[in-house]
C-alpha cells in the first residue's frame, strides 16, 4: 500500500520561513504529480502548488513568489518552501499524489496533513 507523511509544521511568525516535506512511501510504480493543499479554518480545501514529473510548477496566485515546490524524484519526496508567512497562511497542508499502480491505473493518494499556524 502506499503512504504519504508529511513533515515540518509549526507555529511560525509572520514573516518567517517553513520548510514542508512529503515523503511518498509503498508499491508505487511511477508518480505522475505531486502538489500541496491546504485547508483553513471554515474554508474549502484549496490547491497551493503542483508539480510534474518532469519538473513543472503552477501556484496559487495569492502564493506566488513566496512559496516554492520542488520534488526528488529518487525519494519520491516533495517539498513546499514557504517564505514571507502571512497569517492568512494558516491552514492544514495535505500533501497529494497522482500515482500510477502496476496494472496501468492512475490512483490519488493524500496525506494525513500538517499544521502550519502563522501568528501575526
């Protein structure tokens, strides 16, 4: 089976820099996307940044120039820098994954989530 655990959440600062990670661990037999979450308090799940197997990135516009993904494909691993915290940063950070199963299907998987507060 495949697990994803996130890493690196805490009460941070504003203005101060946190440093998520996810690692991808199981029978995975190629790993399509990769992306972050989040989920604030009384607020719908929103999508925070992508990125491809090959290295494309998309962001949220509110994060852009902030935040930062990147993955290690050799660990199945995935990063979110985030710099410039801003209360409104507050939230549950899932991590996600699109992965692809030996038999040819493409199966979501999440993570149990993190959380970043971000006092001001």
């Amino acid at each position: 089976q495949v697990q994803l655990v996130e890493s690196g959440g805490r009460l941070v600062q504003a203005g101060g820099s946190l440093r998520l990670s996810c690692a991808a661990s199981g029978s995975i037999l190629r790993i399509n996307t990769m992306a972050w979450y989040r989920q604030a308090p009384g607020k719908q799940r929103e999508l925070v940044a992508t990125t491809t197997s090959g290295g494309s990135t998309d962001y949220l516009d509110s994060v852009k120039g902030r935040f930062t993904i990147s993955r290690d494909n050799a660990e199945n691993t995935v990063y979110l820098q985030m710099n410039s915290l801003k209360p409104e940063d507050t939230a549950v950070y899932y991590c996600y994954a699109n992965l692809q199963s030996y038999s040819g299907g493409a199966y979501p998987a999440w993570g149990r989530g993190t959380q970043v507060t971000v006092s001001s």
